[in-house]
C-alpha cells in the first residue's frame, strides 16, 4: 500500500475510533475527515456543550506522533546551538487532544489531554534532548522536528474523564 493512503487511512480509522469511543461514552460525535484547520471532531455531551477535539494517530507499538516544536515552543538557533527560549502563546489551550495508538482490534490506545498539556511536554522533552546532546541536533542543527512516543504521554492514557466532566457554558 502506497505511504500516502495508508497515512490517510491511518488518519481515518484514528478520527472513527474517537468518535465510537465518544459515542459510547453517551457523546454524539461528527467528524470533519481533515477539512477543518484546528479541530477533527465536535462532540456534544448531554447539556449541548460542544467540544473541539483534535486527532492524531499512529500505527504500531514502535510508532510515535511527529510534530514541529515551533509550534508550541519560541526556540533561538545560533551557530547551530539550539535554546528553548519559552512557550508560545497557544490559541487554544484547552483544545482536547486525543492521540491514538493503533495497535490490534480492540487493544487501540487512546491518551486524552488539553494542548496545553502537550505543549508542557514538549518543552520538557524538547529541552532535555537538547541537554543530552550540548544544545545541538545530532542530525540537522537547524531541525526543530520532535518525536513524541506514548510513553511521554502515559500518564494521560485513558484519560477521558477531561471530556465527560466539561460543564455546559450556556
């Protein structure tokens, strides 16, 4: 299978399994298939809140989320020296998060956090990488790419209760 459609049909099967999970939990849930920027479901829990929920999802038990540190994180490069300099400003912070870890038919995991959360574990990982290898990319000095693998995130697996205990603002 071509990479391309497999990342799609990886994407896919991730947003469904959310939106099932949701749905059994007592949400209803509607996905948006990649077409909206910031968020891939709505859910609506019994008071008619919505909840934006953004969804991420790799295969595999050696698998891991690839994401760009600039996003979340302002980062000085110098001469090939790289600093965490702070964290950006984030227009969600409370975005829910849910990444997805396929792994067999009824096994999937499912880690559930605020983007804020992930963007504090992206400082620390980001900065300790740094650290290990004197403030320079092993690879490319100008990389701000970051790996991140379920086990930085095992303390928000399972983790749905961040949904089903928002309160309705109306």
């Amino acid at each position: 299978m071509r990479s391309g459609r497999k990342n799609l049909l990886t994407k896919q099967i991730g947003e469904y399994l959310v939106a099932a999970e949701l749905g059994r939990k007592g949400l209803i849930a509607t996905t948006f298939t990649g077409n909206v920027p910031d968020f891939d479901i709505l859910a609506t829990n019994e008071t008619f809140k919505t909840i934006p929920i953004q969804v991420k999802t790799i295969w595999g038990p050696r698998g891991a989320w690839q994401l760009d540190a600039e996003n979340f994180i302002n980062i000085d490069i110098t001469n090939g020296f790289q600093k965490v300099i702070g964290k950006k400003g984030l227009s969600n912070p409370d975005l829910i998060c849910i990444f997805v870890r396929l792994t067999s038919q009824g096994d999937d995991e499912f880690y559930i956090f605020r983007l804020s959360d992930l963007q504090e574990s992206i400082v620390d990982h980001y900065s300790q990488n740094l650290e290990k290898h004197g403030g320079k990319r092993p690879r490319n000095e100008n990389s701000t790419h970051i790996s991140i693998n379920p086990e930085y995130l095992k303390r928000f697996e399972g983790n749905w209760g961040i949904i089903l205990n928002q309160k309705s603002t109306t």
